[in-house]
C-alpha cells in the first residue's frame, strides 16, 4: 500500500475553473497511479463567499468528470469523517485547530501581535525549494520583504490567512505530495518556512503549469471555455475533456492523443509533466469530443441527444423509439458537440425546418426538376425503402440521366433537410421513410421552376 497522500483544496467561489479541475484531476491520477490517497479539502474561510450552492457546483464537476475522493466531505452538513484527526475537510470547521498551532508559534516567539493580526517570523535566508517539475528553485527575499520580511498569518479580524491554514491542514493530514499550479509557486517558500516552524516534513512539491489562452495571455474566467459549466452545459463528453485535460502539461512521451483512462493512469508520473505553460485549444477539444461520441455506448449518445433537443423546444414525444433512435444514430460520425444537434435534426421531427436559402438557390433550378421527379418515381416503386437499396436508385437513376450522382444528392438533400450538408442522405432517408421522404421531395418541386 502507497503511502502517497495528495489532495484537491479549491474555494467555493461558486464556479470550478478548467485549471482547478486539471489540478483536480493531476492530483488524482498520482493517487490512482501510486495506489495512494485523493483528500478533498474545501477552503472555506472567506464566510462572505461561501454558500451550500458554491460547494455544490465544486462536487457536480469533479463528479462529471468522474473524479472520486478517497478523504474528505460529502457535503457541508453530512460529511466523510476520516479515522483520527482526519476530518471533516471543511476548514471553516477547523478554526480550534488553526488558532491551537497559532498560539504554539506565540509561544516559541515565531509569531507576534502588531496591530490586531498576529505575524510570522519569516526567516531572513534563503529557502531553497526542491520541485519535481520545475525543478530547484531558490527563493529569496524581494527588496520589498527585506523592509518588512514578516507576514500576516491571523488577520485583525481573527480570520486566518491562507498560508497558515494551507500548511496546518497539509500537515495534519499528512499530505506527502502538493501537486498545484506555478502561479502557487511564488507562496511556496512560505509554506516551507512554516512547515519548519511547526517542525513537520516538508512534503514534496510539483508545481504544474498554467493553462493559457491560445494567444498565450493567462485565462481568466470569462474567457471562452474557463469555466467547467461551458462543458457539463455544452454538451461535451465528460471522457473527452478528462481526455484533453490530460494532455495539458503532461505528455506520455509519444504522439498518443485518445488514450483510455486506465491506461493514462498507468503512464502517469510526475516527471512528464511538461515545464512549459499549456495553451488551451477549443479546436483541439472538439476535435477529441467528436471522436469519443462517434463510439459512445448508443444509451449514453441517445440520453445526450435527448437532453439537448428537450431544451431546445423540439417535441419528440409522437415519434417512436425505434425512430428517435435511428435518427440520432445518423450524427455518430459527425457530431463534435452535441449543441449542433438540436438545429441540425430539427428535420426529423418536424416538418417547421428552416430551408438554407443560398442552398435552394443553387439547388432548386429548372434543370434538377426532371431530375428530381425521375428520381421519385423510382423511390416510389421500392418495396424494402432501406439505404442498401436507395443507394442504388441514385445510382441508377443517376445513369440513366446521364449526371453524376451529386446532381441528384444536393437538392434531394435540401428537400428533405433544408441544408446542403448533413448525415448520410441514404440512411437519413431510411429513417424518414418512404412516405415522409417522398412528401418533402413533391413539396420541393413545386417550388422548382419548370
């Protein structure tokens, strides 16, 4: 048994940032990887902040991306007591433990009271800090902090500070490893210098890296797919961003892109994660999206597919299961995201769908008429109106017009789904059937001149 122990702290600050959830998801790797422990901690010590909701939206997305702790709360109100002084994980619960370690460090004259808050005596050398990404780094102090080296670990109010408690509740729960983003690197000598105050072991630290927009400038979180609800609302498999999130700042070391999940946490270790920043690339994402819905198991695809045409407005509620279900089999190869799937299937189930106007245009033209009406006479006459056999009577009819076969496809397709792109055309007219596919193809051509 692995004696690894790392855990998630995000704040309750009502939204999981897409570089809180790859910290989330690093950390739980190692855990899976080494046989060690995830520990769950919320840090909620800003009262102003915190609220049952905030916390909520952190376990929904841990949760969708199939993220399980091993240590730590299930809710604020009904936690997961851990053996010992473990538990709960909640720091707003803590507040006897933090000020027991504060009055230790007032007693050994580490600490001292100036106006109100309490300080910690930081040490005036040095601290070097050994790190199993970015490698050593030795801090010292800014010309700043050489004016006023102590900080404030107590504010005036009696609440505190993120130092303290981070480094307390690590040591308590006996965190082996702190794996987090560089932009907590520059907190980390801190950290260390408390850990010797308290003489506990430093655990070991990997500072991963930050995850940029495109362009390279920092993401903030209005910034286009900062926020995990962009996909857990965005219709993005959760595999797929699991996928992706993978591979920002870690690399197995070949040109893999779709990589099972247990095969990832076999690979993964901490010296592959890369040094440099990772930039975000929705391209990339939605490219990964796609290939994990074109094999998802039919269920999980349907109950998406569902979901998503429930919201936007479309009632499929007088069209059987077998018809649904053929429907949404169509996309399998093209989705990327299942937002295009409620306006792009709209012709399915409802004969209300907007027609593209260039795409009429350039199909609906006097030449395509005869063409059209030859083409649904011979639709008319197939008895077993499948895609094996309606390929064929494009093909045949194609001949004997003497055109390729896209003459014929184009303004079928426009006729039958208002768009000149789509799914197959031969089994999108399976699933619409003889009677409906030929309905459309008459209504089409009264609006073909003659």
């Amino acid at each position: 048994m692995s004696n690894v122990r790392v855990r998630f702290a995000p704040s309750p600050t009502g939204y999981l940032h897409i570089g809180g959830a790859r910290t989330a998801l690093f950390n739980w790797l190692y855990a899976r990887h080494t046989g060690g422990k995830l520990i769950l901690r919320i840090e909620d010590t800003d009262t102003a902040r915190n609220s049952q909701e905030a916390i909520d939206v952190i376990y929904n997305g841990l949760r969708w991306l199939g993220l399980d702790w091993d240590e730590g709360p299930v809710s604020s109100t009904d936690f997961m007591a851990s053996k010992g002084d473990k538990g709960p994980y909640f720091q707003s619960q803590r507040s006897d433990l933090y000020r027991h370690h504060v009055d230790m460090l007032l007693q050994k004259d580490m600490a001292y009271e100036k106006d109100g808050a309490i300080r910690f005596r930081m040490t005036r050398d040095p601290i070097l800090i050994p790190d199993l990404v970015v490698g050593d780094v030795s801090r010292a102090l800014t010309d700043r902090e050489e004016l006023e080296p102590d900080f404030v670990i107590v504010r005036s109010d009696g609440q505190p500070v993120f130092h303290l408690v981070n480094v307390i509740d690590d040591m308590l729960m006996g965190i082996t490893h702190v794996i987090r983003g560089e932009d907590h690197l520059s907190n980390t000598a801190k950290h260390i210098a408390l850990f010797r105050a308290f003489g506990a072991e430093i655990p070991k630290y990997a500072h991963i890296p930050l995850i940029l927009n495109t362009d390279g400038s920092k993401m903030s979180k209005r910034d286009t797919g900062a926020s995990m609800q962009t996909y857990m609302e965005g219709f993005f498999m959760p595999e797929a961003v699991v996928n992706y999130l993978c591979l920002l700042g870690w690399s197995p070391k070949d040109d893999r892109q779709v990589m099972p999940l247990q095969e990832v946490i076999e690979r993964f270790d901490l010296p592959q994660i890369l040094r440099g920043n990772a930039r975000f690339d929705m391209v990339k994402l939605q490219w990964m999206n796609a290939e994990y819905l074109k094999t998802a198991p039919a269920p999980q695809w349907n109950t998406l597919c569902l979901r998503e045409l429930h919201k936007a407005g479309i009632d499929i509620s007088t069209f059987s299961e077998d018809y649904i279900t053929g429907a949404l089999a169509t996309y399998r190869e093209k989705q990327q995201q299942l937002i295009d799937t409620p306006l792009s299937a709209k012709f399915y189930f409802s004969e209300d769908f907007a027609v593209d106007e260039e795409a009429a245009k350039k199909q609906f033209v006097p030449e395509n008429r005869p063409r059209v009406e030859k083409l649904r006479d011979a639709l008319a006459g197939l008895t077993d109106f499948n895609a094996d056999n309606i390929q064929p009577v494009f093909k045949t009819t194609a001949t004997e017009l003497g055109v390729k076969v896209g003459v014929l496809v184009g303004p079928v397709r426009v006729a039958l789904t208002g768009s000149p792109v789509g799914p197959s055309l031969y089994h999108l007219i399976e699933v619409l059937g003889k009677e409906r596919a030929l309905a459309r193809m008459e209504k089409a051509l009264s609006q073909i001149p003659a």
